[in-house]
C-alpha cells in the first residue's frame, strides 16, 4: 500500500476514525489519508488522538503492517474511555488524549 496524501481537512459529513473508530460529526478536523492498493484508491481518516497516538508510539508497530479498522484499541498504550466516576470525566463520554493534553 502506497500512502497519496495526508492532509488535515474538516469534514463535511460524519466520518469514523480509522483507528479507534469513533464517529464524528461535521465541522470536526481529522487527518485524511488517502493510498493506493493493487490501483485502487481509499481514504480513512484518523482523529487527533489517533493520529498523536502514531507519531508517540513508532516503536509499537510497523508501517509495513499496517492498520485493520480499529486496531488501535488493542494497544495497552492506546488511551482509554474516560469513565463518568473518574476525575478527568467530562460529561460526554470523551478520551483523555496525552497527545494534546486534551479530553475529546
């Protein structure tokens, strides 16, 4: 597979995130990357957390591998769900992201 682009774009429709496949709504900027396979071209697109989860993380996968739909839930390193009793909880069901220092 050969990444085309990536670029960060607000979407104008809701999109799911590739790798932790959460659903967001429009008028939210992801990251667009488009490639190429065997001639055919595909687009996912990745959110901030995803996205800084991969820059943070390169000694825990290969770009050779990959990624299947939501395989980022899998890693023990990935962040986890915020849980309503837990103190950073922010009323939305949001992540606690330490790639920005944000809950989304």
């Amino acid at each position: 597979m050969k990444q085309i682009s990536a670029k960060t774009v607000k979407i104008r429709k809701p999109h799911h995130c590739w790798g932790c496949t959460k659903e967001f709504p429009v008028g939210t900027e992801l990251l667009a990357v488009t490639s190429e396979d065997s001639g055919k071209l595909s687009t996912v697109y990745w959110c901030i957390t995803c996205d800084g989860w991969l820059l943070n993380h390169r000694n825990e996968w290969s770009e050779d591998d990959g990624f299947d739909y939501g395989d980022l839930l899998e890693f023990d390193s990935y962040p986890k769900p915020i849980q309503p009793d837990e103190e950073d909880w922010n009323g939305e069901g949001g992540v606690y992201s330490e790639a920005c220092d944000n809950i989304l």
